[in-house]
C-alpha cells in the first residue's frame, strides 16, 4: 500500500509516499481502506515539531527525539471495512467507517488497523467520506473543551480562532448547546462563522475583544495569543478559559487556577463517542462539516502546506482515488 512517511521533522517537503506492507487485522481489530484523511494542525505541528514554547523537550521524548517515532502521520480516516480479526463482532467487511489510531497515527495510509473497541464508529447513509473525515479533529477537540469547561444553555461563549477545523466546530456545536457565540477570525471569515451560527463576529484585525469591555462565561483559544494572562478581565465571574493551545508556562497557569482549562485535565469521554455524537448531528443537519480543500493523496505536500499557512478554512481532507 501507499503510505505518506515523514522520517524526519521539517517542511512539508520532507513528506514523501512510499510502499509499504499492507497492514493485517490481529485478533479484535478492524482494517480499514482509506477514501479520505485530513492533513491537520495536529499532523502539522508533529512534523515541524513546531510546538509551544517550553514544551519541545516533552513533544521530543513523546513523539520520537530526532525524528517521528510513528513516521506515518494522520490522526483520523473515513473508509470501508475490508477485512476483520477474529473475535470482531461490531463491524464487518463493507461497513463506512471513521477511524482513529490517536498518538499512534498512521491514517495518512491506504489502509489501517484499529481495535473494534477503540475509536472507530459507523458513517450514516447520506453522508460522505469528505464530509464524515472533516467532522472529528475539530468536533471531538470542541465536544472535549465544552464538557470540561461545563459550557450551558444561556451562557456566553467567544472563541477565538472561529474559522479553522476546531473554530467551525466550535461555533456549531456551542450554538446547538443553546449559547450566545462570539466569533473571533479575519473579516474574509467573517460570512462563514455568521452563517454557522455565530451571534456576533469580531474581526481580529480592527478591534481587540480583551479591551472593548465585554465579558463572556467562557473563552475558547484556538489560535494562542488570547491566553488567560490576556483574557482573564474578559471573563464573568465564576467564568472558564478554555486553553485549546499554550504553553508550558500557561499549562502550569491551569494547574493553578480551576479557571483554566486545558485537555491534560482530564476527560473520560471516548473518541468513539464522540464520533457518533458528531456523526449523528451531521446527519441531522445541525452539524455542517466545512472543507477548506479536498487534495488527493498524491499531493499530501500540498495539504501540508495549506495547513502551514494558519489560515485554513474547516479542514484540509485528502482522498485516496484510483489515480493515487
Ligand atoms: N489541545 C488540544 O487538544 C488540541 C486539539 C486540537 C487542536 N489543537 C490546536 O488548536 C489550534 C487550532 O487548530 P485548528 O486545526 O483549528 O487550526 P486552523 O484550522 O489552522 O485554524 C486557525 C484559526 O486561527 C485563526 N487566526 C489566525 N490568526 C489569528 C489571530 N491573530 N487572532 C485570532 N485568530 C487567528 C484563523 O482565522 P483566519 O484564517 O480568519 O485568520 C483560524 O480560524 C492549533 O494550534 C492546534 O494545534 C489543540
């Protein structure tokens, strides 16, 4: 099979496909035949190793010192079931699925292994492989911050960086929670978070939301230059920071402060239900999936770089046709 193999950290370039040996289902899993993946910020990050200031010895020690340790990266796949190990009992060959490996990668592949208990789910008639792939990595990361940071009906919620893959999801989802969303992007952005829902819009580059005087039960940053330091004045009492990027010195922040809320604070919820909830919103038109650009396997560089860029649109998904 094809694979995209990224041996050591860089630019998009150092992204290279290769052969490798198709994988084989064990006892308990699931081999899935990829039609669609998404480059995101996550993939992206790995392979530049471009992470927060203070946490590049951790991410090294995690991801692998020089180089990837898991060199296939590519957190979630929409595809067929092909084959099953034994044991299997929820999925069969022919089943639409989405899957996951988490940390351990490896979707940006025609194929790939997941356990039948592990984070895979069935697409709904009626929705694509594009369309299902482009719900999860922003959907479940804003499903995690808005049960953690107890976001409710009635309250009032900005998120800043409300156009990218978490930000679309964001605002859906905090709106289908019965909030009143303030979307923070650029002023390009502005028609599409509207039209997703958000209440109000403020263009990051004519006002800044941390000195107009309002205040918000919870804040949502997706971009890193609102941390708390900067936005707590913006906050209600008894409001919450939802730290979906920061640094170590803000990681420590939120071990301080019960305002901060970052994903080390634990959340038990399951990937794969998370998936089904996103799914089912989707098939019932709450949830709208939004797809910066659809590139096929062959041009996995391109995606990358799309995704460098800081200003992707949803997601980047990439689909593996027959030319691939
Ligand atoms: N902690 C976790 O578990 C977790 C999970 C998932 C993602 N993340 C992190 O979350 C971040 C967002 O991910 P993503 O996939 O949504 O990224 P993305 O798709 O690249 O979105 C970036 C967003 O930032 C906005 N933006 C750019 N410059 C800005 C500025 N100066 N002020 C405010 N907003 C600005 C962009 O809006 P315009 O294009 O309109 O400028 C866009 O909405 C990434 O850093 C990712 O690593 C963390």
């Amino acid at each position: 099979m094809k694979a995209a193999v990224c041996e050591r950290y860089g630019p998009p370039e150092v992204v290279q496909i290769r052969e490798m040996p198709k994988p084989v289902p064990a006892d308990g899993e699931v081999l899935v035949k990829g039609f669609a993946t998404t480059v995101n910020s996550g993939d992206a990050r790995v392979r530049a190793l471009r992470v927060p200031r203070g946490l590049k010895l951790a991410m090294r020690l995690k991801l692998g010192f020089n180089q990837p340790k898991q060199p296939v990266l590519g957190f979630e796949m929409a595809g067929q079931v092909e084959a099953v190990g034994n044991s299997v009992t929820r999925f069969q060959p022919g089943d639409r699925v989405v899957a996951s490996r988490g940390f351990d990668f490896g979707c940006h592949a025609e194929y790939v292994t997941v356990a039948e208990q592990g984070d895979i789910a069935t697409i709904p008639e009626g929705l694509s492989y594009e369309d299902a792939v482009a719900l999860c990595f922003g959907g479940t990361t804003s499903l995690i911050f808005f049960r953690l940071g107890k976001l409710a009906a009635g309250e009032t919620v900005l998120i800043n960086g409300a156009s990218g893959a978490v930000g679309t999801m964001a605002v859906q989802l905090a709106k289908h929670l019965g909030a009143e969303v303030t979307a923070v992007c650029s002023a390009a952005n502005a028609e599409l978070v509207s039209g997703l829902g958000a209440d109000h819009v403020i263009d990051y580059t004519a006002e800044d939301f941390t000195r107009n005087g309002r205040r918000y039960d919870v804040i949502m940053d997706n971009h890193g230059n609102a941390p708390y330091s900067r936005v707590k004045d913006s906050l209600e009492p008894g409001g919450r920071f939802l730290m979906v990027v920061g640094d170590l010195w803000q990681m420590l922040t939120a071990v301080r402060q019960k305002a901060v809320i970052s994903a080390g604070k634990t959340d038990a919820s399951k990937t794969a239900d998370n998936y089904r909830t996103l799914l089912a919103l989707a098939e019932q038109g709450v949830l709208k999936p939004v797809i910066d650009s659809v590139v096929p396997f062959a041009q996995i560089v391109d995606a990358h770089r799309r995704v460098d860029s800081g200003h992707k649109v949803g997601s980047v998904v990439v689909t593996f046709g027959q030319d691939d």
